[in-house]
C-alpha cells in the first residue's frame, strides 16, 4: 500500500499564508494554519477511502515535524504571531 504525506508548517510562508504539501509538493495556501490543517486531514481522509495510507505531519515551534493524531485540540484562544505562552 502507498504513503502519502500531508505536512503542515509550524510559520506561515512569506505571504503570512500557510502551506499544505503533499509528498513535498505544494497543495494548497490557507490563511490560517487551523485552515490548513483542517483541509490536510480531509485530503488524508479521503487519501485513506482510496486504499491509499496517510499521514499528517505538523511541524512544532521546535522544527520537529509530529505525526497529527485526532486527540489534538485546538488552543482555547489564538496567540498572537510569536507569542508564547508562559
């Protein structure tokens, strides 16, 4: 069975839009990086209905690219760009 690989960066590009690529080729531009993880877990999805195997990487504030699992929420408010939690 074939792999696919959907990645999503941790910083916007430098058009402040977030890249989506799959097998390291450009899929899509969103303007959010919510956006674009929702649209790379539902090309998984559907990637997975064509008997095909996917994956979705998210890359951390670390440069460590992690394997997205569906228990990952979604902060309970946006940070503004750079800012960190304390």
């Amino acid at each position: 069975m074939q792999t696919v690989v959907f990645e999503v960066p941790y910083r916007p590009n430098e058009n402040l839009a977030w890249d989506v690529r799959r097998d390291d080729r450009l899929v899509g531009q969103f303007p959010s990086r919510v956006d674009a993880l929702r649209y790379a877990v539902h090309e998984a999805v559907h990637a997975g209905n064509e008997a095909l195997t996917a994956l979705v990487t998210v890359e951390g504030a670390d440069g460590v690219r992690r394997l997205f699992g569906g228990d990952v929420k979604r902060p309970l408010e946006e940070l503004p760009f750079g800012a960190r939690p304390h």
